[in-house]
C-alpha cells in the first residue's frame, strides 16, 4: 500500500517496495516473509505452519478523509491447501488510527446516549452522575459499556460527542445505569476514573462508547483459492469522510478523528483454534491503496497490473 501527495492519485506496495512517483514511505509489512516465484514478480508471503490469527499490518499512511475517496484491495492466490481443500483463512481490511498514531476504536466516538455530567467528577471516582442515561447500553458486552469524556479543556478532545481517548468502562451486569430521580442517573465504573489532567465539572459532555477495533474489513475469509496461478483481486467499495452512524452499530467507513490508517491481515483467522497440521499457504501481492476525487471510481483493473488471470 502506498500514500500520496500532491496531484499522485495511485500507489501500491509490489512486494517489498513501494511505487510511487512523488515520495517513499515504509517499505515493510509486519510479520510475512518475502517470496521470490520468478524474477520479475514479488510476492508477500504466508508460510506453512503459521497457526492462530496473528496480525500482518503495512505501514502506516496518512490519509485526506475529508476530500478523497478511498479505495483499498489486494490479490491473493493459493500455492497449497490444507484439509480437503477448504477455503477460508484470513480476513484482509485495514486499521484506523488517530492524529497520534494511535489505534482507534468505536467506543471513543460519543455518539450514543449523548448527555452531560450533573455532578462534578474526579479521579478515582467510581461513580458518575449524568442528566440522562436511557440511550446507554445496559447488557452484557463489556465491549459496549464505556464512559466517554470530552473535557472543554482538553486541546485534543474537547468537541462533545465526535471523538476521545478520555474514556472508562462500566459495569456490564445490567444494573450500571440507574435513574435515581430528580434528573439524575447514576452510572457504576470498574475502576476508579484516570487522572487526565483536566476537571471534569457539572456539565461536561458525555456519551455511551460502543464497540471495539475500527477495523474494517474488504474481505472476510475466502482468502485461499486451491487454484496455482488463479488471482483473486478483492477491492473495497469507496470510502469518504469522517462518520460514525451510532444506528448502524459504527461500522463501514471511517470514523472520527481518523487520520492513519495500516493494510491489515488477520491470518488464518478462520481457522485461529488450529495447532497443528498443514496451515493454508498463498502469495499476496499488489496491495493498494487508491485516492479518487469525489464522484470517481476506480476500476478493478487497477488492481491487476501485470498479474495472471483470471480475475473475479
């Protein structure tokens, strides 16, 4: 995967190197091993014997969320097969991360139960009081139970309710969030609040932090084809601008306050429970990532510069 800079709209990583025309960045992806099958072509490489669904992840690359739509892909294709050539093994997408290189997760988006703090907080407290909780989440995914601060003097993540790293779980019994009357609801944490270095006083804003890793995802599984010289090219759909649509559970685009983001590669992630035997191997190459002006879309082709077919 490549970035990009001035008028250059297309980049991809060939192998180990980067092609682009205006700037080098990273040339290395995490974890895979290089693969040389003839002399023209270079290939990334998952190995035999590689269990569970450990993480490959590119470099990291700025991206211009808010004026370009972006297009992400890959080919893959299989050079052995494992169990009765079954076929499923990885999912590929990429990482979001924020303005500090930081990986960025849905629940440090306020855009559930959006409400204020009706009694001042401080460090160490393990309870918080908020005008309304009726939109915050009360069942069991410990995943969906965050408090999410956005403190008026924190120069990072005072806007209410887009994006903060100011941010601790609560109780996932069911009982957490409790009307206690007078225009009050009170909300039980695991664990005392963090000293942020910013007070938190009456009428802070505050919502409901759901959901894990803002991965997203081109494709989930089907990585392997039991088909030597057979490309699969997989090619997300454009995305463009900051969102996060709390309605549809956070998920398919970029979120707030994304500015990075990494090619990522789960692995045998469909197979994660294995320990022994033949893992899946195959060859990935022409990862990529395209930056449009709004209203253009890529073709596929771009995709499958130089590679043998057929192509799906």
């Amino acid at each position: 995967m490549a970035s990009f800079t001035g008028r250059r709209e297309t980049g991809q990583f060939n192998g180990g190197w980067t092609k682009s025309r205006r700037y080098r960045t990273g040339h290395s992806f995490t974890n895979y091993s290089n693969h040389t099958p003839d002399t023209v072509k270079r290939y990334f490489t998952v190995g035999s014997s590689s269990y569970g669904s450990g993480a490959y992840n590119g470099p990291l690359l700025e991206v211009d969320v808010e004026n370009y739509y972006y297009t992400f892909g890959a080919s893959v294709y299989t050079h052995t097969l494992s169990y009765n050539n079954r076929t499923g093994s990885g999912h590929m997408g990429i990482r979001q991360y924020d303005a500090n290189g930081s990986l960025a997760y849905y629940y440090m988006c306020g855009d559930y139960g959006q409400t204020t703090l009706t009694r001042a907080a401080s460090p160490g407290d393990t309870t918080i009081y908020i005008a309304n909780g009726s939109g915050w989440y009360e069942g069991t995914s410990s995943g969906n139970c965050y408090a999410t601060f956005f403190p008026a003097t924190d120069p990072k993540y005072s806007t209410p309710y887009y994006y903060s790293r100011r941010t601790q779980r609560y109780t996932n019994n069911g009982t957490a969030v409790t009307d206690i009357g007078g225009g009050e609801w009170s909300v039980t944490l695991t664990g005392g609040l963090p000293d942020w270095g910013h007070a938190l006083p009456i009428g802070t804003p505050v919502g409901n932090g759901r959901g894990s890793n803002a991965n997203w995802y081109i494709v989930t599984g089907n990585t392997n084809f039991n088909n030597l010289n057979t490309w699969r090219t997989f090619r997300s759909s454009a995305r463009k601008g900051y969102r996060y649509d709390g309605s549809a559970g956070g998920g398919g685009g970029f979120i707030n306050g994304i500015k990075y983001v990494r090619f990522l590669h789960l692995r045998n992630y469909t197979y994660r429970s294995e320990t022994s035997g033949n893992s899946a191997q195959y060859y990935i190459t022409n990862i990529m990532a395209i930056r449009r002006p709004i209203g253009s879309t890529p073709p596929v082709e771009l995709f499958q510069r130089g590679l043998p077919g057929p192509f799906y």
